[in-house]
C-alpha cells in the first residue's frame, strides 16, 4: 500500500496555467493494483516534462510536485534544499525547476520541485497541488477520468477546508463521533490514526497487516482493520479496509490534527467534485452500502 506524504511545508507559488474548460476536459488515470493487496492502489497519470515522458502519482496530500531523478533531471542545478515530513520518516530533497511539464490539459511552463534520489525504495514522482489547486478537479473513479471543469461549479455546494499548502480536508461521521480527514489522491489506502482507534475502537474490526510506503520513500509495517462506513457529505460509504498509524509526525504541523488521510479505498466508492480554486465540493454519485 502506498501511505499518504504527510504535510510537507508550503511551497513557493508555481506557474501552472489556469485554462477554460467547455464544459470540461477529461484526463485519463490509470489505476494500478497493489500486487499484494488487491483493495489498494495508486492512481497515476502520463506526461512530459520539456518533452520526455513520466508517469506521476496523481497526488492532492502533496504540496509541492516531485519527480525521481533519472538522467536528465539529475543534471538539473540544485536551487536550495527542501524538507517534508512523511507518515514514517522526514526527509530532505533538492528544489530544482523543470520547464514545460504537461500532463493532459494541465501545464507548467516553469516549475519548482522536488528532485528524490532513485535509491530511495518506493519512491515515484508525484502531480502535487502545486500544479492542481488552481483548477475545479471532478475525480470520476468508475470511469478511471479526471474531468477538469470550469470554476466556480455550480454543483459544488460544500465549503472545502483548505490549508495555505492546498491540503483539503472534509468531516467523516458516524453516530456521536465525527473524524477530521484530508482527501488524498496519493494515498493507496485510507489511513486512520491511533488515537482514532483508540478512542473509537468499536468501529474497527482488524483483519491483517500490510507494509506502507509514504512520499519520502520510507517503509513501515502496519495494522489492517475494516472500518465501519462513514458519512461523508451526505452520502453512506460501505465499510472498508484502512491502514492504522501514529499520525503524530504528519500532524505535528497542522493547527487542527487529522484522524483519518482518506486514500483509495474510500475514496473509490464515489465520484468527487473538488473545486479547488473556489474552495467548494460535492459528492456527485453516491457509494452503494455493502
């Protein structure tokens, strides 16, 4: 399973174009099965930084854009170094920029990222909110698309929580509790701090153990549980696989703590509106319960 990134620290304003969509354009994800846990995945997307191909992890609890250094993004001359923190460990990269990054309708004639070494294991390049806050992201699971739309989308009736580094953060809600969780594309399953169990045991029914790996490139063991289905704007999901860890290093930043990093096997069971340039959302098609 791949672990959300944490929250790394704000990055500088990038240049990513803002375009007009009528009524939309649509991006297609590529949703690539863990081999050793068919429940999770990362979902990715193809393009081109000045004019050769990468392959990104489509990433909303990143901030800042990383890409693994390979020959030509090796040569790239460092600008300054950069620290984040992921769910298991911190980590420092050097900033460089890369011209011309194109993925589908989404560019970046100039943009500052993260450059990681190959040799960290697990490591893939990441799409951050650098590159996606200034658009209204329709996130079409079922269909495996992303529709880029016109802001503002008259359809997104909920205020979006959002921090100055483009995280967003939505309620989860059971009977008498209610979870603060950010909505992260990255993360390849949804992860549930301890303290959350803890206070809220009954919820969980634990099943297993998987090993995480989060943006830094760090692996760590981890219980399993299925967790009871949320509300979650409104709509009920059906009760489903997470991954419990110590959030303490992520949240350790944050004025309001997290409980939950909403990753893949949530976040598959509906279709989401996410207007990030008006800070609005909304759930569009609603989960069926199991």
């Amino acid at each position: 399973m791949r672990a959300p990134g944490g929250v790394p620290a704000v990055p500088q304003a990038g240049a990513a174009a803002t375009a007009q969509y009528a009524p939309f354009v649509r991006l297609p994800l590529i949703i690539e099965t863990d081999p050793d846990d068919p429940d999770c995945a990362d979902v990715l997307v193809d393009g081109t930084v000045a004019g050769r191909p990468y392959r990104f992890v489509l990433d909303t609890g990143a901030a800042r854009t990383k890409i693994v250094a390979d020959d030509f993004i090796s040569t790239l001359s460092p600008l300054a170094q950069h620290s984040s923190a992921g769910v298991f460990a911190a980590s420092t990269s050097a900033l460089v920029t890369v011209t011309d990054l194109v993925v589908g309708p989404l560019t970046a004639p100039a943009l500052k990222v993260e450059r990681v070494e190959a040799t960290r294991p697990g490591v893939r390049s990441l799409l951050g909110m650098d590159v996606l806050k200034g658009h209204c992201c329709h996130f079409r699971f079922d269909s495996s698309s992303l529709l880029l739309e016109c802001s503002p989308a008259a359809a997104a009736d909920r205020a979006l929580q959002m921090d100055d580094a483009g995280h967003s953060f939505v309620d989860a809600v059971w009977p008498g509790v209610t979870g603060y969780a950010c909505w992260d594309s990255g993360a390849g399953i949804t992860i549930v701090d301890q303290a959350f169990l803890l206070r809220h045991a009954d919820l969980f029914e634990e099943v297993g153990d998987s090993v995480g790996t989060d943006s830094s490139g760090a692996q760590a063991g981890a219980r399993t549980f299925l967790m009871t289905g949320p509300r979650i704007g409104g709509a009920l999901f059906a009760r489903h696989k997470v991954a419990v860890v110590d959030l303490s290093r992520a949240n350790a930043s944050l004025d309001r703590p997290m409980d939950l990093v909403l990753g893949y096997t949530t976040l598959r069971q509906a279709s989401w509106l996410l207007d990030f340039p008006a800070r609005r959302w909304a759930i569009t098609s609603e989960p069926t319960p199991g």
